[in-house]
C-alpha cells in the first residue's frame, strides 16, 4: 500500500484549479513516522503524546519524555511538527491516574482539564517538549479539549511560565513555539472569534467535535449510528470556525477521521480548508481526492450542503458528491 502509495505520490497538492492543499501526518508511534516521511508528509499536523503513557504503569518522567520526543525532532529535521499537550481520559485510559474515573469518562476530568490540574505532570510534559526541541525549528504545541478562552489562556501561560524557569535554569530549550488549540469541543464556536485573536494556529478534532456536539459517545456501539458527521449542526459549525480562522489569516487544519473520508473532503476544501492532518496511510488517496476537484465545485457544494436542515438531505448531497 505504502510504495505503491509512493510512486504516485507528488511533494506539493493542489486542487485541479491549482489552489495548493498542505497535508500532514497524524502520528501516534514514532515508528510510523517514515511512513510519513515516505509519503511526504509536509509535517505532523497531530503527534499524539499520550501513547507512552497508555502502557506504562506509572507516568513517565520528564527525561524519559525528552528522550522519546528528541527522537521524534530529529526525525523530522526541517519540516514543521504539531505536537498536542497529553489527551488522557475519555477513550483514552490511564489506569494510574484519575483521568477516568466518573459515570462518563468522554465528559470528565480528562485532557487539558487533568493537566491544568496537575500542574506538575503538564509541566514536565512541556519542559520535556521545549528541550527536546531545542533545535528543532518549526514547533508548534497545542493543546486538546479546550472549552474556553480563560482555559486556553491558562495552558498558554504554563508554557511560557516553563520557557521562563528553562532560562533561569540554563536549559537547552525551545525559546519561541506557536502556540495553538484542537478545537473538540463546540462551546468554542460562539465565541470563536476570540480564540482566533489569541491562539497562533487551530486543528479541528472532528472526532471529538462530532461526539460533543450530537451527545454520542463515540466508544458506545450503541449509540454509533447516531454518530453522524454530515450532521448541519456539524457542518454549520465547521464552516464558522474555518471561516473565522481565514478572516483572522490563522491556520487551521482539520485533523480528525472526517479528513480522509473521500465524502467529506470536497465539503472541507469548499468551506476554505487548506489543510488536512490523517493517518499517514491515507496521504495517496487525500492527495488524489483534491488534486481531482476545482474550488469553484467544492464551495457550490459546501454552500448547497450548509443550506439543508434534515439529516436526510444532508446525507444525500454528501452522497451525491459534485455532481
Ligand atoms: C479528534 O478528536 O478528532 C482528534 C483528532 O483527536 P483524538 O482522535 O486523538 O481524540
Ligand atoms: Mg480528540
């Protein structure tokens, strides 16, 4: 898959209008990062962090970190990595903390709610980034689940506060990250004009933001027809963040599993997406998909899909693709 994948593969997408389309990898072991640089990925647009520390038994320490993340620098010397602040809880279980403990784990006291209050862990963690990174050019850290500005503003201020003790302490460190939010959680779209003024860059968890914003836990087999990202609701609300993200000419991305579905990519790049994070596996098929449809198609096909109400007429335009 991944070398026939590779002969098709072209460094730079552009839509068949020739609109230039950027495409990152979403990384969860750093063994798969020469997949990503085999299919070239132009970065990582998502390093999951939380990965070593689902099979340990106990949190790794700060230098045990370093060491993992210095290997994932070093690998991708040169091209621009988006690493995410630990995302425990909910789907993702820790069986030495109590990320996952209550009735539902997917709306606890999971991701940025357990680091900001666990300052310690969240503040190792980043250090550990911030040195791994020291040499490493383009870094951008974001943070997951953020439901508010003053939640936002909060983890901001813990990685400056670590830049600053990493002076004192004559550490080695990163010295100017961007600093950036997934946005998960739909809380954020009212006031998304706001996020738009103090965060450096967004990457859309479609994911989460499915999950949360039709009640569907997205773990529960149950409930997994319910799980429907053609939703309105959905597609309204993506489009007000992208919007908001271009007028404020922040980058945004789209990173969550809607990013490589052949039905849902035309809906993204209508709506102004211009860049996608996926599995790398996928990067062929992605790459394929865009450089086949024009801008002018794909925006007359969002703006059919953001008229529809029911779900009904929302899944038939989507099936229907640019017709
Ligand atoms: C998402 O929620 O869409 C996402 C990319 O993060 P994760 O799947 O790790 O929750
Ligand atoms: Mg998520």
């Amino acid at each position: 898959e991944t070398t026939a994948g590779l002969a098709e593969m072209n460094p730079e997408t552009r839509t068949k209008d020739g609109v230039r389309v950027h495409l990152f990898a979403n990384i969860n072991l750093l063994s798969e990062l020469s997949t990503a640089r085999d299919l070239k990925a132009e970065g990582i647009g998502l390093y999951r962090t939380e990965f070593p520390f689902l099979i340990r038994s106990a949190f790794p320490s700060e230098e045990e970190q370093y060491l993992i993340f210095k290997r994932l620098f070093d690998e991708m010397a040169g091209l621009e990595v988006t690493i995410r602040t630990l995302d425990v809880g909910g789907d993702k279980a820790l069986a030495y903390a109590d990320a996952t403990s209550g009735a539902n784990p997917q709306m606890g006291f999971r991701s940025i709610r357990f680091c900001l209050h666990h300052r310690s862990i969240f503040e190792q963690h980043i250090r550990a980034i911030l040195r791994a990174a020291a040499d490493f050019e383009k870094l951008r850290i974001m943070f997951p689940l953020i439901s508010s500005l003053d939640e936002f503003l909060e983890a901001r201020q813990s990685v400056k506060d670590c830049i600053t003790a990493l002076e004192h302490e004559n550490l080695a460190h990163h010295l100017k990250p961007e600093i950036g939010m997934m946005i998960e959680v739909p809380s954020v779209v009212e006031i998304m004009d706001g996020f738009a003024r103090e965060s450096d860059f967004f990457s859309v968890g479609t994911n989460d933001f499915v999950q949360y914003t039709l009640a569907v836990d997205r773990t529960n087999e149950k409930v997994a027809d319910y799980y429907r990202p053609y939703h309105p609701s959905v597609l309204r609300g993506l489009a007000r963040i992208v919007k908001s993200a271009n007028d404020n000419c922040k980058d945004i991305s789209i990173c969550g599993e809607m990013a490589h579905e052949p039905e849902y990519i035309p809906f993204l790049i209508g709506i102004g997406v211009r860049a996608i994070s996926v599995d790398p596996r996928f990067l062929p098929l992605v790459q394929k998909i865009i450089s086949s449809l024009s801008i002018t198609q794909a925006a007359k096909h969002a703006g059919e899909l953001l008229s529809v109400e029911t779900l009904k007429d929302a899944r038939n335009l989507i099936q229907a693709g640019i017709i």
